[in-house]
C-alpha cells in the first residue's frame, strides 16, 4: 500500500493556463475528460510549432483566437456564453464555416 490518496473525488473547473482551456470551458461549462484531451492537443501543436496554438490575452480573446481557427462556437457553446452573466453585454462575432 503507497502513500497516494483521493484529495477529492470533485473535479474544479479551474485550468491555471488560459491558452489551453476549450471553448466550453471559458464560456463557463463544468469540467470533464474532454478538457484533458483538447489540452494535450493544444500542448501537442505548440512542441510542433514552437508557438502556441492559442494565445489569448483574456478569455474573450482566447475565444476569438480558436473561433478564427476552427470557425463559429456550436450553438450549445454560444448558448452557454449567452447564459454567462460575466459576458452579459458582450456578443461574439460572426466568423462562419472556416
């Protein structure tokens, strides 16, 4: 028997890097296992590049740098941010199908 023990069986929605957080995540959804696997593929592209994938300055800027990449939110992500009160006056543009 190690000295390893469960802290919590709760998981935060906390991730500390901005940079590799998924669109559902800034928008205020709960944590899961897919937030892990979009983290590992934004880590994966930047150790291939050098740079990161991207590189927000702020969590609406995260978004619009994934929504300039990968095109518009789906429509349960943009739902979720029009339901978040901290981007209550806030809309996000129209980029369409990249």
């Amino acid at each position: 028997m190690g000295f390893a023990k469960s802290l919590s069986p709760e998981m935060t929605d906390y991730v500390a890097t901005r940079w590799y957080r998924p669109p559902e995540l800034l928008v205020g959804a709960k944590y899961g296992t897919p937030i892990d696997v979009w983290a590992v593929g934004c880590i994966m592209a930047e150790l291939s590049d050098t740079n990161p994938l991207f590189p927000g300055n702020d969590e609406i800027d995260q978004l619009f740098q994934i929504m300039k990449c990968l095109g518009d939110l789906p429509d349960n992500i943009q739902a979720c941010f029009q339901a978040n009160p901290a981007y209550r006056n806030l809309s996000l543009p129209k980029i369409g199908k990249i």
